[in-house]
C-alpha cells in the first residue's frame, strides 16, 4: 500500500513539473554539446568585468520598481516591481575610497577586493581586519567606509545568459538572512526560484532608500536543477574572474 503511494505521489510530481513553464536555459542546455567549452572559445581565459554582463541597477530614493534591460521595450529598458530569477552564483567584493568622491562615476577606488576578503591597493591586506571595514567609519558614521557589496549572477525565464545584479551594504543583511532561511528547505540558492522586490526604508540619518527584499517562490523542476547545475558550472570558472565596478554611482543613503 505504501509502495503505490509513492508510486502515485511520484506520477503527481512528474505531471505537476511537465506542467510548469521552464527556464529558457533548459533549451540552452539541450542544444549545447559542451557548453563550457564554448564559454572558453566565446570569452578567452581573461574572463569579463560585471558591467560586460546586461545589468540591474538597484533603485535609489525608496523607488519600488526595478529597471530591466529589454531589447523589445522602448527605451531598452521595463519596469517590474519583482525580479523573479534563478541565483546562478555570488560572489561579494569590497570598493574603499578614501572620502566620498568615489561616488563619481570614474574615479577608481584605492583599495578593492575581488572577493571580500583580500584587498589589493592602499591600504590592502586582510579585510577583515582593516580599519576601514568596521563599522561606524563611513560618512554617516554608522556605515563601513570600504562598501561591502554582493554580486548576484541572475537568470530570468526567457534569460539564455546571465544578468548582474549587485546587493549594496542596506540589502547584505536581507540576502543573507534568505540564504539561509533556504537552508530550512533543505534547498541551495539554484534549487528555486527566487523573487526579489523593493521596500522604502530610511536610514539613521532619516534618509530614504530602496531595499531588497527576497523571498523563495518554487522549486525548481528536476530537468531545470540539472540545466541549471550544467549552466552554472560551464560559467563559474569565467564569473569567479569577474572584477568589481571601479566607477560604482551607487550610494546607500
């Protein structure tokens, strides 16, 4: 008796995904025969910056709606007020600049780290134990003057390559808490579906600005875990290469 319930549970599951709209990555995956070499013949061993990938800019001033590239809209560019994606992969970074002008769009940081962790530059080192990574030495006294930033790799359902969205220091503390509230349903970030939305919250200084919000929406199928699996190990080697921003127009607030 049991047997054919799982037997009945498994045919229920197996009809309920035949019946969801996949990601257009599936199809991606079907038609390549080495998708990874394909990567190395298309991008080269010197891999790319985030801002070769299209890009989401997260909002400023408390907008609720997020601005993606579009090459049938208009303008190249939709409004959604949620982001619904798979999280291909992450990475954070860190950016210092000695005072607020690295807000100008082209002055290069004089510290930066590719991966959070070590930085490279005036002053470098070990960031966790840098002064500049503490909190309370930004602008508004409360905030780190060296930005933490993470690089999210996104695809969206009709996405057959990667877009960069990049979680400044006001949303780390809602993408991590997500994480791993994930880990509640025993799922990795690229097992599910997941929708990202924007709140207006004020700082301490009383100034406005838009924050992430994430939240899990379904499960992916069996045939898009393995796509996606497939997808993001053929990239991984190319986006861990990925360098951070060093003409970031973004502020917290």
């Amino acid at each position: 008796m049991a047997k054919a319930t799982q037997e009945i549970e498994k045919t229920s599951l197996m009809k309920l995904e035949e019946g969801l709209e996949q990601y257009a990555i599936v199809e991606v995956m079907k038609e390549a025969d080495d998708f990874q070499q394909a990567m190395k013949d298309n991008i080269g061993d010197d891999g790319f910056s985030i801002f070769d990938l299209e890009r989401i800019k997260m909002p400023t001033g408390g907008n609720l709606s997020w601005s993606i590239p579009d090459p049938d809209a208009p303008d190249g560019i939709r409004d959604e007020r949620e982001i619904r994606c798979i999280i291909l992969y992450w990475k954070d970074s860190r950016q210092y600049w000695p005072d607020e002008q690295g807000t100008v769009e082209n002055t290069p940081p004089e510290c930066q780290s590719d991966d959070g962790k070590i930085g490279y530059g005036t002053p470098g080192g070990i960031c966790a134990n840098c002064h500049f990574s503490q909190f309370s030495t930004g602008r508004n006294g409360i905030s780190q003057a060296c930005k933490l930033t993470r690089n999210l790799f996104i695809v969206m359902s009709g996405d057959r390559w990667p877009l960069g969205l990049s979680i400044p220091p006001g949303s780390l503390k809602a993408v991590r808490a997500y994480f791993r509230q994930l880990l509640r349903y025993g799922k990795s970030f690229n097992q599910v579906e997941t929708i990202i939305s924007l709140e207006k919250v004020q700082n301490a200084n009383k100034q406005t600005y838009s924050r992430a919000v994430f939240r899990k929406g379904r499960n992916l199928t069996t045939k898009e875990r393995e796509c996606v699996k497939q997808f993001a190990q053929g990239l991984m080697p190319l986006l861990d290469q990925v360098k951070p921003s060093v003409t970031e127009t973004e502020v917290e607030a």
